[in-house]
C-alpha cells in the first residue's frame, strides 16, 4: 500500500488504537452545497469531521473558477478548528475513490500546507463498509483545536498566465466527452487547453473503486517530468497529482483555476476533439 493511500481495514485497526488518526470526510456533490454536510449526518466512518468542499476547500466562485483555493489564514483556521496538526495523522475519504472530494483535501493538506502524513481511504466509503465499518450518525462536539500554523508552499500550483506560457503536459482530468467538447454539463463553454492530454481521473480506480497498482498507473500515465494537472474547477484534477504519487512519479502542479477559470478570458485559446 502506498504511504499516500490506507486500505479500510488498516484504518479500522488504527481506529481502535490508543492514538488514533484525525479523519475527515469529505464527501460532496458538485451543484449541491449542502450534501456534504447532510451525507455526513446520515452517517459517517467513526470520529471523522466534516471537511466542506464548497467552505473550507475552496473560497467563493467567481474570475478564479467554481473552486478557487481559499485564503491561507482561512484554510489554516479550519484546519486548528478541525484539530489537524503536524504530529497527528490525517486520513481523508469520500465516496467516489477520492475524486470527490478526498483527492482536493489530501493536495491542500499534504503538498500545499505541508502535512507530512497524510492519507486517502482506498476506496473510500464503499470500501469501509464492505469491510465491515460500522457508521456513526448525527453531530459531534467540537474537535480539539490545535494551534497549527502552516508554512503554505504556493510552488505546488500555477495561474493561468502560467498554463498559458509553460511547455509543461497539460493533464485534463475530465471525462473524453467533456475534454473533446462533446457534452458540457457544467461550464459556459466546451473543449480544453490546447495541446493537452486527457486521463479522466475515474481510469484511475479499478472496478473495486480502489487505485490501480502503482505499475499500472506508471504504465498509463503520460512521461513527463513537467506536468501541470488540472480539470473543470480543480477538483479531480488533483486525484491524477494523487496517481501520480501512488504510482511514485514526479508530482505534477495544480491548475487550481481550470477549466472554469480559462473560458473567463476570450483571449485564452480553445480547443476541441481529441
């Protein structure tokens, strides 16, 4: 197991252990802000908090994309709200083998502030249960609060201005449909950033919903040693900088803006098909 990802029963294990890690559940649904929170209530894996994409993942949509990062201080606040410091572990999970939104919550944690252990549930929610993981229901009372605060390293993502002048391989980790301009359900317009390669981020889960071997994503991503990943909003984009990470290659940057980001500006060239 990769020392990014933890399998359901090791976390089961760790759980019933004197020191236990800081889990947070991160479980969203893109267009509905408030399902995080409700699928949290209905039921999650035992001591996890609630980590909200849409308020302390990202900050307000708008010129930035659907998912700007939030401001330092902001994300700093909620993590010591949470009670997420250096010398504690930290495990994430969703429901979608980490591409909603376990993946964003492991890049900001771990490469943007600078985490050093943090882990994503292989398999998420699924794999829990099917492990035998019971689930708790209902509010919590407040977490202890730590006094961390982080050192944020703004050389794990770029701006446009960046995407747009770099000879890095641009990553889209959007589906085929959505990267060659076939079908846009989200954004005001179709298409990707020219000269991009597509890896949808669901290819890189097996049918299990767990992550491929480390030899079969090597064997499946792009060789590149400058790569910039991004998506429509920057979400899943950060499941393939996880991917990478299993698979142990260089780890690309984070287009945080994307998709969403580039179409603002008419001056930012389009293309379509493959």
């Amino acid at each position: 197991m990769s020392d990014v990802l933890i399998g359901a029963e090791a976390l089961r294990h760790w759980l019933s252990e004197p020191q236990t890690p800081v889990v947070l559940d991160c479980r969203a649904r893109l267009g509905e802000p408030e399902a995080g929170a409700r699928l949290w209530r209905e039921g999650h894996v035992p001591t996890s908090r609630h980590l909200d994409l849409d308020r302390d993942l990202a900050s307000s949509p708008g010129v930035r994309g659907r998912h700007p990062l939030p401001a330092p201080a902001a994300f700093a606040a909620t993590l010591r709200r949470l009670g997420v410091e250096p010398g504690r572990p930290v495990v994430v999970y969703d429901d979608t083998g980490g591409q909603l939104a376990a993946a964003r919550a492991w890049w900001m944690l771990a490469r943007w502030a600078g985490h050093p252990d943090v882990r994503v549930l292989d398999g998420g929610l699924p794999a829990w249960q099917k492990a035998g993981g019971s689930l708790e229901e209902g509010e919590k009372a407040p977490a202890a609060a730590s006094d961390w605060a982080p050192a944020f390293d703004d050389d794990t993502w770029v701006e446009a201005d960046e995407v747009f002048s770099s000879r890095a391989l641009k990553l889209d980790a959007r589906s085929r449909e959505r990267f060659r301009g076939e079908h846009e359900p989200v954004d005001a317009l179709a298409g990707h950033i020219p000269g991009a390669f597509c890896r949808p981020s669901a290819d890189n889960l097996g049918e299990s919903g767990c992550f491929k071997s480390p030899t079969a994503l090597r064997e499946a991503l792009p060789e590149a040693s400058d790569v910039i990943s991004y998506c429509g909003s920057g979400v899943t984009a950060c499941h393939n900088i996880l991917a990478h990470a299993v698979a142990g290659l260089p780890l690309p940057k984070l287009y945080v803006g994307s998709w969403s980001e580039w179409i603002r500006d008419p001056a930012r060239p389009i293309a379509t098909g493959d």
